[in-house]
C-alpha cells in the first residue's frame, strides 16, 4: 500500500512539472476559460492531486459527457496515482476542444519521453495510439508534432512497433511529409517515428512508398541536421530490402548521399547513415559503378591490427607516390620519416610546380601514412567483429583521394587476405581514366607489378584482375610495361599450372601492351624535370628536383628478351584452346609480333598452322550451318565472341603470309576452303572482313584453284562486300559514306551476275535503297534507280519494291522532269500498276 501511494505521489508530480514546464508557452497564447477542464488543471496554483483534481473538474463542467468521463475517471483513479494519464487520453477525443486537445498530447509526448516505463503507463489505456494518430490531421503544427513525438516514443519499444503499425499511422504519416507546408518540428518527428518502424523487416513494405521515398530524397537537402539524421536513418533501414534499392536509385538517392558522405561539415550521425544506405546499394554491381563514378571508393575493412606490419622509411628522401624522387639540398634526410610528412602536409601551401593528380596523390598518402603511424585508422571499426565469409567481408566507402591512398598502403602490408581484397577493390574502381590515373599517381603500379610473382593463387588473380583493369588506360599501361611486367606475365604463361583465369587475365595485359595499332617503335625515356622553387621553405625541404631511375631503353629490345621461343609456343598453345577469347587476345600478341621476321620464324616453328586450323574451326559455327533459322538466343554471344577471335586469327594469316617461308609451310588450298565456309556462316558482318581480305590474298599467293566452282572472289563479293554496302547505305548518316556505298554497290550490279542482285535483295537491300531515292540527288540517286531497276527484272522483287512505297516516289521523279525522270519511268514501267 505505501509503494503505491509512493508511486501515485510520485506519477502526480511529475506530470505537475511536465504541465508546468512545456505547457505554459502554448497556454499563454490562449484566454483562460473558466469551464475548461484543463485550463483548470495547468493554472493550479498547488500541487494537485487525483481528488482536488477532481472535484475542480467535477465543478467547473457543465458537459454530461464529461461528467461522464470524470466518473470512469474517478472509479479507475482511486488508490492507483494513474489517473492523470488516463484523463489526458480521453481528452484526446474528437468531441473536446483542439486547444484542450493540444494540450493534452503535448503533455503526454513530454511524458513519454521519461522512458519505457512511462510509455508503459500511456499504453495500458486502449485507444490512446488511434486517438494519437487521428491528431495527426490538426491543422496545428504543435498538434502535429506533439502527436507525431509521442508514436515516436511509443515506437521505440518493440513491443508496440505493430500497434502503431496497425493504427495506420504509417499512412498518415506519408501523408502529412508529402505536405508542402510542413514545420522542421514536424518533419523531425515524423521521420524519426519512420526511422523506428523501419527497423522491423514486415512494415518496411508499408513505408517504402513510391511517393514517400522522392520526398525523403528531398529532405536530403534539407538545412535542419536532425532532419537528415532521421532521413538517412529511414533510407538506411529501407536499404536493408532489396525491393526497395530500385526505388531509391531511381529516385536519385546516390547523388546526394554520396554528397552528404563527401562532406566534411554537419552530423557524424547523417554520414554515418549514408555509408550504411550506399554499402547496401554497392552489392548490385550497376549500382556500385554508380556510387564509384560520384567520386566515392569502396575500400575493404582489413582491421586495425593488420595496419600494424605498416613501417614508414626512416631516414628517407621524399619521393612522389609513383616512385619519383625528389632530390634536396639538406645535408641528410630527416627522421622517420618526417621529410615526406611535412612535405604532404605543406604540399598545397607551396608553389611547386605539380600536376593536380600528383598534388592529391600526395596529400592522400600522406593522411593515410600519418593514421598508420599513430594507429587511428579504422578506429571506428575496432569494435566490429570481422566476418569469416568472403561473401559478407566489410567495407567502407571514402572519398577517392583519401580511398586510393588507402587501397595503396593496403598493398604495402603483409596479410594476403588484405592484399588480395585491396587489389580486388582497385579493380573495381578503375571504372574511369580519373581513378586510372589517380592509383598510378599514387604509386599502386609498382606494388602490383611486384605482386605479381606472389605465391599465392588468390593475390595472383586478384592482382592480375587490378592491372588489366588499369591497363585499359593507355598512359598507365605505358607505366605498367615499364614497372617490368613483362616478366611475371610470361613467368604465367609458362606455368603449366597457371588457372584459366589467371591465364586470361595476364593475355589480356599482355595483349593491350602489344596491341597491333601501336607498332613496333623505340621510345626513349629518361627526361628530368625541375620543380620550381617555393615562396616559403619548411626544414629539409629546398630546391627540389623531380628525376627518375629510367634510363634509354629500346624497347623492342627489351622485349626481345622477353619473349623468347618458349613464350611464343605458349601463345600458339593458347590458340587451340576452346575459348574464343584467349584465342582473340594470343592472335592479337602474334598479329603484333609478325612485323619482325624473327619472330615470324618462331611463330611458323611453333606450329601456328594447327593453331590458326583450331580458332577457323569454332564449334559454334557447325551449329550454324545444320540450322540457320532456329538458333537459340545464347548462339548470338557466342556467335560473337567466335567472330572476334576469326577476325584476329584472320589478320594474323594475312601478315604471315608476307613471308616466303611461311607460306611454303602451309597447306593453302586447305585455308581456302576453311575459308570460304567461315566466310558463309552467320559470324557477325563486322568479322568478315579480314576473312575476306586473308582469301584475297591467298588465292593470290597460290597457284593452285583446286574445288573452285565459285570463284572467291564472287563469294567475297556475296558474303562480305554486298552485306557492308547494304548496312552502310541503311544506317550511316554520313551521305558522303552513303553515297560511296552506292556507287560501288552499282558497279558491282552491272556486272550483270544474278547472285549479285539476289543478295541485295536477300540482304534487305530493297527498303534502304527506295528510302534514298526520296532523298537523294545526283549520281547517288542515279545509282539507286539503276539499282532498283536491276532487281525489278525479278518479278519476285517487286512486291517489295512496292511495299516500300516506291511508286509515289517514281511518280514525283517523273512529274518533276529532272535528269533521272527517264530511269524513273522505266522503273515504273516493269512494275505492276
């Protein structure tokens, strides 16, 4: 008995403070009124307690209903001390005043906000989160936000997450957030009552409205920290479904979350929940190159102990991040690395004479270096227990300056489990020539290269991946070859337990470094360049001079070294494998290395006869042949991919056959016939061409026409020559280009051979033709006109030519008594009318 009366004290004074304390500023903007029932109660001038409450209450209504309501009252508080909260719920009702009501739920929220034990109290009366919820109508935005404060309490506790779920408060709060006219007040509350209910996997359905989620991208933007805190906490929770990511992307989410991350002012809490919302997103890939391409990179979270085996250089010269050395007039370098701090740190406060990439390549190494030193990097995820599986390993996003440096330094360590994951996370990255060029500047080349020759499988792969992504670039593929890569990539090759995907990645590079368009060339290197000096000096730091190690390299010199007989039997090799891409890339190598006869003599003693006889005989072309109408929907990649590696094989033979020796190695009226197939089958148009020019050309070379009852020539004509015409007539939109095609589309019809106009007409020609007699003029239009008429001495082509809408274009010709109305008319005459 005295703990309740203790309890019923205690409840009493309370809710006197709360009254007194958060209600008097929206009472004095009202006139008391002597029969309001809490005006009554908020003015009294002592403690007040259940029964003085009520007898006041019983004296100053003249309502019946609230007599009402005072007798249940009065049964309900009698020796409990509750009754106060439930005389503020029942004034919640529709049939009080709003200013009555108003006060009340402000009353309430303020209470609720003493913790679960108050929510408690609040819930055990039935109704109070509908009658909660119907105030979220009011007019009032102290109503509104007093009304949307206390479901945000109430929905903190996870036992009443589904009550306030099932008061359609979800409703009426997408409702009210999609007003134009909304208090920040109000907004904060709302969102962070969302932010509570999002937590529960089951209601996320009902919030991820297709008109909630613009509206919370808007308030992204907006200048109230509380409200982006409570945003993102939303948009992080709705992240955790996957249904909703399409919404969200759509909507523009990354663009500002990747701002807001970026930024280095406003709520820890706010970036902390666009991380959360941007690593969800960055599990799709399309979307993760849309986060890295807002200037953000994900790096892998490695653990603080890994940081650990990092040693800074002690007693060191500055150098750039890529290697460059920095020479200086200090009679000795500074400790610990000390120089190279204090010139990353005053890097952009000096007139040095440096690229922006190397200035940012600088500033970036020098804050990672400086965490590692001091052990504050990945402090924040010291408490994060690492996970085992490689499918659910962490991640952070940072901005790209501050992540290439740290995917740099990542490389530097000695975990391989840290290393490969950093190597995987810079190929992903290199999405764009800026990131290339950046993790060259940052010096991540030469730790690759040398990793390169790691004994583990997964850092090989990992590593190999990284470069060949980089390597995309031209200038970073020039650094990469001059790093050495030469090496390890043949050191692969020669591996005969190398894996195929190691195998084809180390192709890969190597094909772009001897790609066939650069040629053969000796580039000198070695250049010094003067960085100019400072305004101002900081000690151990004077005139600096940027120079490099390299020294004049010929480099077909040095490949030579390289590539030796052993690594061109390796690339023959390749080409007999069943894998239309490494056999694209190892022709392609070759192709590059048939302009030095040497190399040609190595090529032919390595059997590049069965090789080039493995690549024109593609399993995917059989198939093409037994059924050309009915191919499933997979032949078109591999159809693709088969054309590709014939087209490189293709120029390959072509060059080979330059040499007198190579030819008299080579059964040629066997490639003839191989061939002429190839050049038959449905391979894509774009593949032909070198078949036809390899045809060409060896027929011209042979003196031999064994099985040439259709000369190559015609077959060239029919299976590469009309198909490239038709498709530039039909879809260039250079008239010069089409106008050229024209031409010689008509010489070749004149020559009078039925297969030739058959073709165009197989080939679709007949629509693309008509549409350019509307068009065109002079010679173009006359070559399409003695084209057409051609066709039209086949009845079977004149459905067509009608059907394009010929005949009104014929007419006009003819009224308009230009130059072409006589080849017009003729035209028309061999067509039915």
């Amino acid at each position: 008995m005295a703990h309740a009366m203790a309890s019923s004290i205690a409840t009493c004074s309370k809710l006197e403070l709360i009254t007194k304390s958060h209600s008097i500023d929206a009472l004095r903007r009202r006139r008391p009124n002597s029969s309001n029932l809490l005006n009554t109660l908020f003015f009294s001038p002592r403690r007040l307690c259940p029964s003085l409450l009520l007898s006041r209450a019983a004296s100053s209504s003249s309502d019946g209903s609230v007599q009402h309501n005072l007798e249940s009252f009065k049964s309900s508080a009698v020796g409990t001390g509750d009754g106060y909260l439930g005389l503020f719920v029942r004034m919640l009702g529709m049939d009080h005043d709003p200013l009555d009501r108003e006060q009340a739920i402000v009353t309430l929220w303020k209470y609720s906000e003493g913790g679960k034990h108050c929510v408690d109290m609040i819930m055990a009366f039935r109704g109070c989160v509908n009658l909660t919820v119907n105030l979220l109508k009011s007019d009032s935005s102290i109503t509104c936000e007093a009304a949307a404060g206390l479901l945000r309490a109430i929905s903190s506790v996870n036992l009443y997450k589904d009550s306030v779920a099932e008061s359609g408060a979800i409703e009426e709060i997408i409702f009210l957030l999609n007003r134009s006219s909304l208090t920040t007040e109000v907004r904060e509350q709302c969102l962070s009552t969302l932010w509570n209910l999002s937590v529960d996997e089951k209601l996320r359905v009902k919030i991820a409205n297709i008109d909630l989620i613009p509206a919370l991208v808007k308030f992204l933007d907006d200048e109230e920290e509380k409200v982006k805190e409570a945003t993102g906490g939303v948009l992080a929770n709705l992240a955790l479904s996957n249904s909703c990511h399409n919404i969200m992307v759509e909507a523009g989410v990354i663009p500002k979350l990747a701002r807001l991350l970026k930024s280095r002012e406003g709520s820890k809490v706010a970036r902390k929940e666009a991380k959360s919302v941007l690593l969800e997103l960055a599990k799709d890939e399309y979307y993760r190159v849309l986060i890295l391409e807002e200037g953000l990179v994900m790096v892998p979270i490695v653990g603080a102990a890994v940081y650990k085996s990092f040693r800074p250089v002690s007693y060191s010269w500055p150098t750039l991040p890529d290697g460059t050395k920095i020479e200086q007039s200090a009679s000795r370098p500074s400790r610990y690395g000390a120089s190279e701090l204090l010139l990353g740190l005053n890097i952009r406060n000096k007139n040095f004479n440096l690229e922006e990439a190397k200035t940012n390549a600088i500033v970036g190494r020098t804050q990672q270096q400086f965490l590692a030193r001091i052990g504050a990097i990945e402090m924040e995820d010291l408490n994060k227990p690492q996970l085992e599986s490689s499918s659910n390993q962490q991640h952070t996003l940072l901005p790209w300056m501050d992540g290439i440096a740290r995917l740099v330094l990542i490389l530097g360590l000695e975990d391989e489990m840290a290393v490969a994951r950093a190597a995987q996370a810079i190929a992903d990255a290199s999405i764009n020539e800026h990131n290339r060029i950046s993790f060259k500047e940052a010096g991540a080349v030469k730790h690759l290269v040398h990793l390169l020759g790691h004994n583990n499988e997964a850092v090989r792969v990992a590593v190999a991946n990284a470069v060949e992504r980089l390597s995309v670039s031209d200038k970073v593929c020039h650094v990469i070859e001059e790093a050495g890569v030469l090496h390890p990539l043949v050191d692969i090759l020669k591996n005969t337990n190398t894996s195929q995907n190691l195998m084809e990645k180390a192709v890969s590079i190597l094909a772009r470094i001897f790609y066939p368009g650069k040629g053969i060339k000796t580039e000198v290197n070695g250049s010094e360049k003067t960085l100019n000096g400072t305004t101002g000096s900081f000690e151990g730091i004077t005139d600096l001079i940027v120079t490099t190690d390299d020294t004049s390299v010929s480099k077909p010199v040095a490949r030579e070294k390289v590539l030796d007989a052993d690594s061109i039997a390796c690339l023959v090799n390749i080409l007999k494998m069943p894998c239309p891409n490494l056999q694209k890339m190892a022709a392609s190598i070759l192709d590059y290395l048939a302009t030095i006869e040497t190399y040609v003599t190595m090529i032919t003693a390595a059997g590049i006869e069965s090789g080039l006889h493995a690549v024109f005989h593609q399993n995917v072309l059989h198939g093409l042949e037994d059924d050309v109408d009915n191919q499933p929907e997979v032949n078109l990649v591999e159809t693709e991919e088969a054309g590709l590696a014939i087209s490189a094989a293709s120029r390959l033979f072509t060059k080979l056959l330059s040499y007198d020796h190579f030819r008299g190695s080579i059964d040629s009226n066997n490639f003839i016939l191989i061939l002429r197939k190839v050049l038959k089958s449905d391979i894509p148009l774009h593949s032909k061409d070198w078949v036809a020019a390899c045809l060409v050309k060896l027929q011209s070379s042979s003196h031999s026409h064994a099985d040439l009852d259709s000369p190559i020539n015609v077959e060239v004509t029919l299976y590469e020559t009309i198909p490239r015409l038709i498709e530039q007539i039909g879809t260039s939109f250079s008239p010069e280009v089409q106008e050229a095609a024209i031409i010689q589309l008509n010489n070749i019809i004149s020559k009078g051979v039925v297969d030739f106009t058959r073709a165009v007409a197989a080939q679709g020609g007949i629509f693309p033709l008509v549409k350019l007699i509307e068009s065109g003029s002079g010679s173009s239009l006359e070559a399409c006109l003695a084209i057409l008429y051609n066709l039209s001495m086949d009845s079977e082509n004149h459905s067509a030519i009608i059907s394009a809408g010929a005949i009104p274009i014929l007419k006009r010709i003819v009224l308009s008594d230009g130059p072409q109305w006589r080849r017009a008319l003729h035209l028309l005459q061999t067509l039915p009318t």
